[in-house]
C-alpha cells in the first residue's frame, strides 16, 4: 500500500491528512502541527506556519518543499516531554576540551512561543516554531565547531611565530618552530602538558606555556 496520499501526493508518513471545520483538506505535518498546508480558491496551495502564511503553491507537495529545513538534527531532549531542548556546544578553551564540560544552548516552549537563550547573548530569541528556533540554535551549533579549534590554541597562550599547534584525534601537538626536536604534548585525558626534547620527556606541567618556558634555552619567546 502507498503511503502517497492521492489528493495532495503529499506522504502519509510525514504528513496527517484531515478536513478543517468548513469541510476543506488539509494537512498538518506530523513532526509540528505549527505547519498546516490546506488549498486555496484560486486553484493553489498554502503553506501556513504558526497560522501565518508562508505562500502560496501550485501543488501541495511544492508547499511541503517549502518548508524552512533542519539540515540535521544534534538537538536532545531535556526531560523527554519535547518542551525543553538543547546543544552541547563545541569546547571553546583547553580547559573545556580536556573536562568535555562546554556551554549549551537551550531551547523552551513557553506561552505559545519558543525561547531559545545561548551563552554570551542577552535575553532570549523568540520563535514561532520548534523547527525554527532549531535552525537558529544550529547555526551556533555550526559556528561553535567551526570556531573551537582556534579558540582552544588561542587558549594556550602559545606565540603562534615560534609555536605550531595541531589538534588531531584527542591529541594536541605544539612544535617550536626554530628547532622542531622540541614540542609539547598534551591529550583529552589530562590537563598536564609533556615537554619533549629530542624525543626524551623532559617534564609535565600545568599550562602550554609553561611547558614552554621550561623548555631548553633556544631563543624560545613564550
């Protein structure tokens, strides 16, 4: 049996086919029923959000393609009630990428809106919809990971013109520019930093630039 419903062609999975108070089709989308797609006296069809229109189509099945998108979804549920959400951010210091331990971004229903409140912001940012305030929250989602690696080195407070740092699998690597025999060395799994001259342990410290100081006397700027 096909799950394409024969008067809109719109799928039965995502969609829940019904009839209004007047006797007319309309579809109310299964995930968030905020999003109602009902046909129109000239012929076409409506994408209503929130009870706002958001336009008109020739098909229902072209209002459905355009609905506002999730790319993908990281978000969880707070208490499992889908009222409270939430987004671990990506780590934006050592400290932070060692504990696991980062800021979040939340997202709450309240008074027939969304709320969605995230760190550094003030107040909250009113939504809509669920969907919507969720592709708001993905994009600090995004831009956390796409800012977390140059924040968690800016942390070290590492000369980057006599330091190279990479960040590769649990790992941070620190390399002296002027004489790569020395490097410092830390993982995921602890906030102490090994210093290495010619592949010998030096020593552990507590912060990148102390491992950097302790380091042998080459001209080294920490």
């Amino acid at each position: 049996m096909s799950d394409i419903d024969e008067a809109t062609g719109l799928s039965t999975m995502d969609w829940r086919i019904g009839s209004d108070d007047e006797g007319h089709i309309q579809a109310v989308w299964k995930s968030e029923d905020t999003y109602v797609i009902t046909p129109t006296d000239g012929g076409l069809w409506s994408l209503n959000e929130a009870g706002h229109s958001l336009g008109s189509f020739p098909s229902a099945v072209e209002a459905a393609a355009a609905m506002p998108t999730l790319e993908y979804d990281p978000w969880e549920d707070l208490d499992g009630r889908g009222t409270d959400f939430y987004l671990k951010l990506a780590a934006a210091d050592f400290e932070e990428w060692v504990s696991g331990e980062t800021e979040n971004v939340f997202l709450r229903r309240d008074k027939g809106s969304w709320w969605l409140s995230a760190p550094d912001q003030v107040g909250q940012s009113e939504y809509p919809t669920r969907l919507q305030g969720m592709i708001a929250g993905l994009e600090l989602y995004e831009a956390s990971y796409a800012e977390s690696e140059k924040l968690i080195i800016a942390s070290l407070e590492l000369d980057d013109a006599d330091w190279r740092v990479e960040i590769d699998q649990g790992q941070i690597f620190a390399t002296y520019l002027h004489d790569e025999s020395i490097a410092l060395q830390a993982d995921d799994g602890s906030t102490r930093w090994a210093l290495f001259n010619d592949g010998e342990l030096v020593g552990n410290y507590r912060k990148a630039k102390d491992a950097a100081a302790a380091a042998p006397a080459r001209s080294i700027t920490v």
